[in-house]
C-alpha cells in the first residue's frame, strides 16, 4: 500500500503543476473566465493538503499507516478525477464544453466577427 500510495502522490502532484500551468497559459480552462482563478485556488489548498498529509505520513506508527494510505489514495483519486471533469464536460458557462479537453483561442467560434458585418453599418 505504501508503494501505491507513493505512485498516486507523485501522479498527483504531476497531475496539479500541469493543470496550474496549463490554465495560466491559457490551455486548459474550467469554463468560468476569471473565475477559473477562484478554481485554481481551490487547486492549490488542495495540493497543500496532500503536501501536508505526506509530511505527517511519515511521522506516524506503522499501524496506523495502512488506513491512513487508503484515505489519502482515496483523497488524492477523487481530487485527480473530480478537477478532469471540471476541466472537461462539467466546464462553466463562458467556455463550455466543446469535445476538446485543450483550448484553442484563436477559433472562429469564440466571438469573431466577420469583417462584412461591418460594411452593412456605413
């Protein structure tokens, strides 16, 4: 259990840094604009609380380590698949969800106006 354990905090943690940077870049997106920084907030408390529980997993009684595994392993897996669905089919309102996981900025569908819709108004 300790080995499993180790392999789901270091998919975590891998897991987080791609998300954080990936939204900040502006690659990923939850969907609510400048509320997706509320979101990745949200993130980070959540990176400092498996942080935390890694910490203390070392400092406690090997009997104790084989409940306390499977509640973080449990933790860290909802978290993991909980922030997927988020960045994908249960994304916000601005940006919903369009079958692409990646955004893509420069698509035609996010608000371009053709340049003969302004002709009409002189």
């Amino acid at each position: 259990m300790k080995k499993t354990y180790s392999t789901l905090f270091i998919l975590c943690m891998i897991y987080s840094v791609l998300v954080l940077v990936g939204v900040l870049l502006g690659n990923l997106s939850f969907g609510y604009g400048l509320g997706d920084i509320y979101l990745l907030v949200g993130v980070l408390i959540i990176i400092v609380i498996i942080l935390l529980g890694r910490f203390f997993y070392k400092k406690i009684s090997e009997r104790k380590k084989s409940s306390y595994s499977i509640f973080f392993s449990v933790l860290i897996m909802f978290f993991m698949v909980y922030s997927f669905l988020r960045l994908t089919i249960y994304r916000g309102s601005e940006n919903p969800w369009n079958g692409n996981v990646l955004i893509n900025n420069s698509s035609p569908e996010q608000g371009e106006v053709p340049l003969e819709k302004f002709e009409d108004l002189e």
